[in-house]
C-alpha cells in the first residue's frame, strides 16, 4: 500500500449506509476524515470484520481501529476482536474502550429514536414518500407496531438514501451513543 495513501485510522461499518452516516456526522462537526488520514470502511457486514481486523490491525498494518455493529452482530465482533488479539473476555464496555460501538438495533433504529416520530416522518415527506409510507403501514404485518418501529422498518430498503438525511436533521448535542462515540475515537 503507497504510504501516502494509507490511512492512520480506519472505522468499520457493516455497510453502506453505516458509512454515509459516519462521514455526514464527521462533516456537520467540521470533520475531514480524508484530510485526518481516517478511512470508513464498509465490511460488507459483520461476520466479515475479521479479515479486515488481521489486515488494519495489531498483527497487520498496526492502525487505529474503531467499529460499529449492530445488536445482533454483538458476538460476531467480540469474536473477531479477540481473535485478532485486541482482547479476551470482552464485554461491551471493553469494546467501547477498544472503539468498537453497538447499535440497540441498528443504526437507523438508533437514528429513528434520537431524531423523534415526527422528525423523521417529515423527513420521509420531504423525500415524496409520506404517501409509501402510509401504504406501508396498513400492511396486516406492520399494523401492530409502533409509529417509531414503523418508520425504522420502513428504512430497511432504504437505508442508503435515508442514512444521512437522519444524521443531517440531528441536534448535535443529541447525537445516538454509538455513533457519536466511534467518530469520537478516531
């Protein structure tokens, strides 16, 4: 890898979505990561880190490291970590120690629930898909729901367009935990 080129730090993201969320937080708090030497990879996601842990990490390129999964992926990058010899036992404050966040959820659902049903349903209206939206609610299976799990189901296929529309109506002094603490770390 040019010198140059490589980065000091690298944040791993399960996808895409995860990715334009962390750069469009970087850039409303005045960030460049690129210019920081600060990459956001998305892994594809997170039963995948482990290469990328052995490539970026401790026994490979020796960068800082940072990462973002969600809930259920919790295990798999515990696992990962471990094996990479960042840690052993790890719990979720050892890994927030290490850079490495968890998402209740995931993100959008983290996003959802810091910006509020009402934000986000005006969000979705701006987009020109309130009308989408309402179909999707009288959906027999989405019916019984929450107005906030609704609208963060309704992300699922959408997440890439609609990451950072969420982050870019955030209050900054609101910012969910997860994604305000591995931006922090790098």
């Amino acid at each position: 890898m040019n010198e140059a080129a490589r980065p000091r730090a690298v944040v791993f993201v399960e996808g895409i979505s995860d990715q334009l969320a962390v750069t469009a937080l970087a850039r409303r708090r005045g960030r460049s990561l690129d210019a920081e030497g600060i990459a956001v990879v998305p892994i594809g996601g997170a039963h995948a880190i482990g290469p990328f842990l052995e490539t970026f990490g401790p026994r490979g390129l020796g960068l800082t490291l940072a990462g973002l999964c969600d809930a259920g992926e919790l295990g798999a990058f515990m696992r990962a970590l471990e094996r990479a010899g960042l840690g052993a036992d790890l719990t979720r404050e050892a890994m927030e120690a290490l850079g490495f966040y968890v998402c209740v959820q995931d993100l959008e659902d983290e996003l959802v629930r810091a910006l509020g049903a009402d934000t986000v349903g005006s969000i979705i209206d701006a987009q020109g898909e309130l009308r989408s939206f309402r179909t999707f609610q009288k959906q027999l299976a989405k019916r019984q729901l929450s107005l906030e799990e609704q609208l963060w189901r309704f992300m699922w296929n959408r997440k890439i367009r609609y990451a950072p529309l969420l982050v870019n109506a955030l209050d900054l002094s609101a910012v969910p935990r997860p994604l305000d603490g591995v931006l922090s770390h790098v």
